[in-house]
C-alpha cells in the first residue's frame, strides 16, 4: 500500500478517539498534520503467558514509536 492508501486506512481508526479518550480536540480536524512512517513492529511472547509485548520501532532508525501489552492470537 502507498502512504496515502495507508493514511486513508488509519483515518478510519481515528472516529472514536474523541468519545473513547475523552479529549474532544482529538479529531482529524483539529489534527491536520499527517505523516506516515515505514515501521516495524516487533513482537515478545512466551507459550506460558496469555499475553504478548508489542514493541513499534521506525524502520530506518530504529526510534521508538510505541509499546503495547496485548493478548496473544489464538490458535
């Protein structure tokens, strides 16, 4: 997918931010600035734990974007 493709994805995720974070600013538009970076998400689990460490990491650098505890995917 392009960026732009991409952007158009996340745009949707956005809807509920507003209601969900409590913060009526956090719409797209109040947030006009947009950029989409090449990522990677690098992911820590073990068989023993239900859930799993996510870890996002701007591809070329390695800066870090962001960190998750999530359930693990079912089998």
């Amino acid at each position: 997918m392009t960026h732009d493709e991409l952007i158009t994805v996340a745009r949707t995720h956005t809807v509920d931010f507003p209601k969900l974070s409590g913060e009526p600013w956090a719409n797209q538009e109040t947030l006009t600035k947009i950029t989409a970076l090449d990522a990677v998400a690098v992911s820590f689990e073990n068989d023993q734990h239900p859930k799993k460490i996510m870890i996002l990491l701007e591809r070329e650098s390695g800066k870090f974007i962001a960190s998750w505890l999530m359930p693990k995917n079912p089998k």
